[in-house]
C-alpha cells in the first residue's frame, strides 16, 4: 500500500483500506483482535527492535530470540509482559479483545480455511511468542497445543542464516529453494546435519548454541569453501528431512491424516510437496498467507472460535486485496504517458498476444492476499521456451535462477502432474510443488 518492500510498523494504511472496502468506520467495529501475545511491548515502548530488517547473526536478533524463548517458560516474566503489552494497548484501542498467541493465530488460519472437520495443525517459522513452531491436534471447534519447538531452536532461523551466509536478505529465503534446484546436497549435507537437527523424541528441533554461531565460525565459516548452489541444495535437503521427520512423529501420535500448515517455513513448496509424500498423510492444506501477513485471518478465526461461531469452510477465493475500477486505471494510464487501447475483446487478445510469444501483464479485479501472484497481478508468457527463465528474469530484474510457475486448465492438470491427490487445493494457490508428466516435460519445457 506505500509500495515498500518489507514495509513494517504499525498498518494504518492496511486498516484504512479494510474500512474502505467495508464501507464503515472504526465506530462500526465491535471488536479489534490483536495477535502476538509479546511482540507489541517492544515496539509501544521505545522501538526496541529494529524495524523490518534482522540480521539474523546480529546480537539485537539473538538478544529477542532469548527474551523469547523466556516468554516459551510461561514465568513471572511472561504474565507481566502480556498484562503490559495489553495494558499498553488498551490506551490506543479500547475495544481489543484478548491477544491471540503467534502459533495459535497461525494453526487457526489454516485449519479454519481448509474445511477438514479433523486436522493436524503444524505451524513453523523463525519465531513468534516464544515458539518457532507448535504442532495442534484440531476438532470439536478448538485447536489443541500438543507440543513444539521453542524460539532458540528454529527452522526459520537456520534457513534465514543460510540466505544470508549466501549474500540474500532473509526475508527473501524463498531464493535459497531457487537456487537449490542447481545445486549437489551431497557436496556438504554433513555440515548442515550439525545445525539443525530433530531432538531424541522427534517433537522439536535441536540447533547450535546461539551465540557461538557467526558467519566467520564453525561450521557456517566451513560452509564457505563449497559453491553457493551446492549450500542452498544441502540447506534444502536438510530442511526436508528434517521437517517431514518432525511431521511424521505428529501424525503418528495424533493418528490424523489431514494436515493443514502455516508459518513462513510453510512457504517452501518443495518441504510442503515431502509432507504430502508421506505414507500416513492422506491431504495437506497450506494457508495461502502462511507468512506473518496470515497472523490477523488467524487471530480473527480464533476469535471467532472461542466465541462457538467459527465457520469451518474451504477459503474459496483469495483475492481479497485492493481492487481498482475503470475510472482509476484509466486516470493512471494517462498519466503514464503510456501508448494505450482498450480492445472489445480483451481476453481474446491477449490470447492471441501470448500464442505469438509476446509477454502479457495481466491487472485484474482484486490483488492477491498471500505472497503468489495468482492471476490478477501476473506476467504471463507461454511455457515452450526453456530459455524464459534467464532473459525474462533479467528483464524484470529478477535473480535468474528463480523460476516461473506453469498456469494449468484444472481439468487437463492430471495429463501434466504427478501425484496430486491430496494436494489440489494447496495446488489453487501455488503452495505445493508437483512432478511432472513426460507429456508436460515435452509440450513446457520452460517449466
């Protein structure tokens, strides 16, 4: 909405644009829901934090990791934070309602859109109220903690570190999956094994001390003798193996085979495609908004829950983003100084366009909720050419390495993917890889 990359701070503009929408103003509200039970006293009080940007090897990061993994004890420490934070906020906002935990928002948020009556709720990121992840057992209207992986040992966390050992903000980990794709996980997976790691009973995770790790040490300042692509494919593997171990153990002892997911780890497609190849998963659902930008849905739907009026249902569209009449495109057209028409037969032409190998932007309707474009906000060229990756990429000042996702006709999808049953609605919304058919590989190759 400020067209800033990583913008943080409190969302005026975002809380703004959902009154608009709704037509109402915050005198309409009846109640406002805030999520993360430990992460407003900090801000409220002085900007402790560093806005948006972490330097995941920095001491301010490690510092709130700590405090965090206090906040996991449930202590005098605790208690007194949350009464503060909520104390804090009461005077901004007088009608909150009770914070709803990190994890917690995160587990509703997929279980409450997936309409699975039954689930498993796995949540997993860098952190949040303590927690990097929490595994739920869900039924019955309530979600129940079963057990998880405080803030000091973290999947995020370990990733994050890797994307920023190889040059990349953390916030844009996602690159180390592109590039993963290049590389050997052989070359250095050993080393990878010593930073991150399942515990004995398999229910969360283990990682070196905090403080000894720095990109000049142990085995990240090792890692720096092996090419970049052949330490995001360890990286990878390891986040596979280690994350369907750790999911496997949670099905087993909740005996569920319905697993819905949320959490920035989540936002891997490639873990997310390893958990529905598990033997005992019978169906996976992955939120669409699994980062952060999931936490206010969650919050909101736990809400709902606590109040016995939460609906379970399938989220049957994603486009819940601003939206922008003729009138408005039109008026920035013109000043663009932009060359531009408005054809009879819009779809039709841009048909046309693509099938002559033009790359087509499609602006439409509403923007995306979630990180994937999905059709109103995309770049579109056709799948036949295995170069588009390099000069498309390059055109758009883009890492070349990363890929492109192949748009697909639902009811011609099983004549191009492998494996697909108990994956087609995390399909809809690009959060879940798939193997491709020799048909597929013959007529896409630039997929």
């Amino acid at each position: 909405l400020n067209r800033r990359k990583y913008a943080a701070g409190f969302p005026t503009l975002a809380i703004e644009a959902c009154l608009d929408f709704a037509a109402i103003t915050m005198d309409d509200v009846d109640v406002i829901v805030p999520g993360n039970k430990h992460h407003f006293l900090p801000r409220v009080a002085g900007n402790l934090l560093p806005e948006g940007e972490h330097d995941y090897f920095g001491v301010q990061h490690k510092a709130w990791l700590y405090f965090q993994d206090r906040m996991a004890r449930r202590g005098p420490l605790a208690w007194a934070t949350e009464r503060l934070s909520t104390a804090m906020l009461r005077r901004k906002l007088p009608k909150i309602a009770p914070i709803v935990d990190h994890h917690t928002a995160h587990a509703y948020s997929a279980w409450l859109t997936s309409g699975f009556d039954d689930a498993l709720a796995i949540t997993c990121d860098n952190m949040g109220d303590g927690w990097s992840s929490k595994v739920f057992r869900c039924s019955g209207g309530e979600a129940e903690f079963m057990h998880g992986s405080t803030a000091l040992h973290s999947a995020g966390q370990f990733y994050g570190e890797i994307a920023q050992l190889l040059g990349f903000h953390n916030l844009n980990a996602g690159k180390v999956t592109g590039l993963a794709a290049h590389g050997d996980p052989n070359a250095c997976y050993s080393h990878m094994e010593k930073l991150f790691a399942l515990n004995d009973t398999r229910t969360g995770f283990v990682t070196p001390p905090l403080w000894k790790r720095t990109k000049t040490s142990g085995e990240h300042a090792k890692l720096k003798r092996f090419r970049p692509e052949d330490i995001a494919a360890a990286a990878q593997k390891r986040l596979e193996d280690v994350i369907v171990g750790y999911v496997a153990e949670a099905v087993r002892r909740a005996g569920v085979g319905k697993v819905v997911l949320a959490g920035g780890t989540f936002a891997n497609v490639v873990v997310n495609q390893k958990v529905r190849e598990l033997a005992d998963v019978d169906e996976v659902y992955i939120h669409p908004a699994m980062t952060d930008q999931g936490i206010s849905m969650g919050a909101g739907l736990a809400h709902l829950a606590s109040l016995g009026c939460a609906l379970n249902e399938p989220l049957e569209t994603i486009y819940l983003g601003p939206g922008y009449d003729e009138t408005a495109i039109s008026r920035a057209l013109a000043g663009s100084g932009l060359t531009f028409a408005r054809p009879e037969k819009l779809a039709e032409e841009a048909a046309d366009l693509l099938a002559a190998g033009h790359v087509v932007a499609r602006f439409d309707g509403r923007l995306e909720y979630g990180p994937r474009a999905l059709g109103n906000r995309s770049i579109l060229y056709k799948a036949d050419d295995p170069a588009v990756n390099d000069w498309l990429n390059r055109k758009l000042d883009r890492t070349e390495f990363m890929p492109f996702a192949p748009v697909t006709l639902e009811e011609r999808a099983d004549e191009c993917y492998l494996g697909l049953d108990g994956g087609r609605f995390a399909a809809r919304y690009m959060t879940m890889t798939f193997d491709v058919t020799d048909a597929m590989k013959s007529r896409s190759p630039g997929v």
